[in-house]
C-alpha cells in the first residue's frame, strides 16, 4: 500500500481545521455573543472580562452606584445560567471599595457566617444593617438557593460579597 505523505497531511489538517473551527464557531456563536448581549441589556452593569471554558464561564462585572442587587443581579444570573448550556457560571465584581468598607465588610462577616452555619438566614439583614448603620453606609442583601449576596455602598464607592450556601452549612466567601 502506498500512501502519499502530502493529501494525507492535508486531509489531516483539514479536518482539524473543520472540527477546531465548528467548536470555536459553536462557542461564539451560542454562548459568548448571547451571555454578552444578556449583559450589555442589564442596567448599571459593564462587562470586564469574558471567558468561556468548556466545563465553566467567567465573568467579570463592574457596577455603578446605581447598580441594585435584587433588581439588576438576581435577573441577570439567572439569565446567564440559562445561557450557560450546562456550564457553571462565575461572576465576579470589580469593587471600588475604601477602608470603611472594608472595615465594615470585616466587622459583619463573622456574625453572617456564623448564621449560614446555624441555618438562621434572617439574622443575615439584621447583622448587615447593624455594621452599616456604624459606619453611614447604604446596604442591600439578597439571597437564592446558591448565595447571599451582600452590597455596601458609600458615596461612588462599592463592595460586593457573594456567599455561597453549601450543602451541611459549608461556606465559602468569594467577591
């Protein structure tokens, strides 16, 4: 049998070329275009960072101050996780945070993670309006089946903290 070196190379290369181009075709096309349109139609939200892997898709937001929680985010997320085709969905948010933020972000996390351990949500608004009121901050919390997201605001300053509930009380801070 006699194989010829060259149309063997080129048939290979065509094909990787075929298969390569469908999947990075496919990736742009039915999730990148429609997870960035899904983000430049959100109000008070511009898109930083974009990456799409094939098991998971990482965003990275930034907000204005007029940016809601419960009327800007929870709508979006659950936008994406529809879009998402079975990915899991990171978001991510740019603060522009300063030292009484931080401080008050430190002061009230214990008292939040203390009551995802113990199951008691409803001390979470409590324990976030307490250490804001301390430092004038406006505030905003939310929360679904997966986080609690928690906002501090204070003049064109901003923190965001998403707190993922897990399984037997597990919790990890992220933001």
């Amino acid at each position: 049998m006699n194989i010829r070196v060259l149309p063997a190379v080129l048939s290979l290369l065509v094909t990787l070329i075929v298969l390569f181009g469908g999947y990075f075709a496919y990736q742009w096309f039915a999730i990148e275009k429609p997870v960035k349109r899904a983000i430049h139609a959100t109000p008070h939200v511009t898109l930083k960072e974009l990456r799409v892997d094939p098991d998971r898709i990482e965003i990275r937001l930034s907000a204005d101050e007029k940016f809601s929680l419960a009327a800007d985010y929870l709508p979006l997320r659950k936008k994406l996780d529809s879009l998402a085709a079975g990915r899991e969905v990171s978001i991510q948010f740019a603060d522009r945070t300063d030292p009484v933020l931080e401080e008050a972000w430190n002061r009230m996390a214990f008292g939040i993670t203390e009551a995802v351990v113990q199951r008691q949500y409803t001390r979470i608004p409590k324990t976030v309006e307490a250490a804001a009121k301390n430092a004038d901050l406006r505030h905003e919390v939310a929360m679904d089946e997966q986080f609690i997201y928690v906002a501090l605001y204070r003049g064109d300053h901003s923190l965001y903290r998403l707190i993922p509930v897990k399984g037997e009380g597990e919790v990890k801070a992220s933001g």
